[in-house]
C-alpha cells in the first residue's frame, strides 16, 4: 500500500472535504482528488461519500480505523527522528599529560552535568594512539595527519619561550634542562640541542611539568610553554640577550583528531565539541601562551 494515498485519505476523513485536506496537506485538490480514485480503485468500493461534509461508507470506516494507528506510529517516528540523539556510552581522548592537567580537567564538570549518561576516559600518554586501530575515540596532537581516513581540525596554538627562575640572572652560561625519553625529539628539544649545543644539559626530564618545576627551583633554564611558565611565575629570557644566535621558538598547532567512521557519533560528536569548548574558554590573548582556533 502506498502511505501517501492512506495519509490523504486519512486527511479527507478528519478535515471533511477534500478542500480543507489539500490545504493541511501542502497539496492541491486535483492532488487529493487522484490520491482518493487510485485507493478506492484498490479497494474495489467507495470510501467516501462526497457530500459537506464528507461521509464514510462502511469500507471506508473499517478503512479509516486501520489506518489511524497507522498515522500514530508515523508520528512518533517523526518525533524520535526529530528528538535529541542520545549521547550515552563511552569515549576515549588521548593527549599528552600537560594538557590533561592543565586544560582539560578544569572543564570536566562542565562534561559531566551536560551529559551525565556519558563515561569518559583520559589516557594522558606521549606515544601517538592509533585511531584506526580503536585504542582510542579522538585524540590531541601536535602534527596534523596525513595519512588514513582522518578528520583534523586545528583547537589551539600554543607559544613557547626560553624561561628562568625570577630570581636567576641573565647568565650566558646558565645550565640548561631539557626533555627525553619519548619527548626527546619533539620540536623543542631538538631546538634546545641546538641552542646550546656547546653544553650539555644539567639536567633531562620525561615530564614538561616537572620540567617547569625544575626550572622554577632555579636548576636552570629551559624551553616551556607559555601558559604553564606564567602559571609558575617564570620570567622569559631573550635568547640574543644570552649571546644565543637562535630565533624565537617557534608556536605549535594543537589538532582534535578524529577517525571519520567515528566523526558523527553522537557521543563523539558531544566530546568533539565540549574539547572545542575548553580550549576556548582556556584561551588568553595571543602572545600569552595559548590561541584557541
């Protein structure tokens, strides 16, 4: 059976005449007349009784009643396509442990009373997670890929400098501190390599944290970010002012990425934002360490 000849149908018999169904219907009357012949054609009989206002027959009746139910299932069809997805389940974000800290658990609780059927989980890890693989749902990196079917967009840019205790003085032969293990070849700390590359360090760190940490106890001077030296209270340091013939370290893009496949789930999806969210809201004027994008 064709649904739109039952659903005119239908209209006919509530409104009472063909003119006031068309008009309900968004169709025009020659539209209701045809859609009328073709089910009376199949059922052999007379539905209706054309007078104002219209009147059933008895197959029309028996007709009318099967279809209503019909029209109420179509309607809460029409009303859950319509409804809010659910955003229920779980959602893995990996990033490294700096930005878990210092970003991401300050806008948890606003996750948390937004979607409260939604379980998430932080893997704060410097390795790269593979998406493809499922280890995790999205993740936050410093290299946008490209390869694979995955979808990047750029959440922020973070700005690095060259910083010491306040109390340090400007001294060309500071000790510097640096990364390693599986931060030791991320951009900052191949520049550090270079920038004193006649010392070694005093002192190597697997943490950006306790790196900073470091610094602040006057062990040194390092490459940090902004955002987190400022939260420390470190002063920067002009790289020329040290006899450094460097240029200033360059700002990084921080990218959400996410497995197309995954891109339109409605938990997903909920993350994706709430991340767009946070970094926007821990964004502070350009120059001062973080850019949201």
């Amino acid at each position: 059976m064709r649904w739109d000849l039952l659903r005119t149908f239908e209209a006919v018999a509530r409104h009472g005449s063909l003119t006031a169904a068309a008009e309900a219907l968004g169709v025009s009357q020659s539209t209701v007349s045809r859609h009328l012949a073709r089910l009376e054609a199949e059922a052999g009989a007379p539905l209706l009784v054309r007078d104002t206002p219209v009147d059933l027959t008895p197959r029309g009746a028996a007709v009318l009643a099967a279809v209503r139910p019909m029209l109420d299932g179509a309607l809460a069809a029409r009303a859950a396509l319509d409804a809010p997805p659910a955003v229920r389940g779980s959602v893995t974000v990996t990033a490294v442990g700096e930005l878990v800290r210092w970003v991401l658990v300050d806008g948890l609780p606003r996750l948390c009373a937004r979607w409260p059927d939604l379980r998430l989980r932080l893997l704060a890890d410097n390795h790269v997670a593979s998406l493809a693989a499922g280890e995790a749902d999205i993740a936050l990196r410093f290299a946008r890929p490209t390869a694979g079917e995955l979808f990047a967009r750029r959440l922020a840019t973070i700005e690095y400098g060259l910083f010491a205790a306040p109390e340090a003085p400007p001294d060309p032969g500071a000790p510097w501190l640096g990364l390693t293990g599986s931060l030791a070849d991320i951009p900052e700390q191949r520049l550090a390599e270079r920038m004193f590359a006649d010392r070694p360090p005093r002192l190597l760190l697997e943490d950006v944290e306790a790196l900073g940490r470091a610094v602040a106890a006057g062990l040194g001077i390092a490459i940090l970010p902004r955002a987190f030296a400022a939260g420390l209270d470190l002063t920067e340091r002009d790289p020329a002012a040290l006899g450094l013939d460097l240029p200033a370290v360059p700002a990084r893009d921080l990218w959400l990425v996410v497995h197309r496949a995954r891109r339109a789930l409605p938990p997903v999806r909920a993350v994706m934002d709430w991340l767009v969210e946070v970094f926007a809201a821990a964004a502070v004027a350009p120059g001062d360490g973080i850019s949201a994008r």
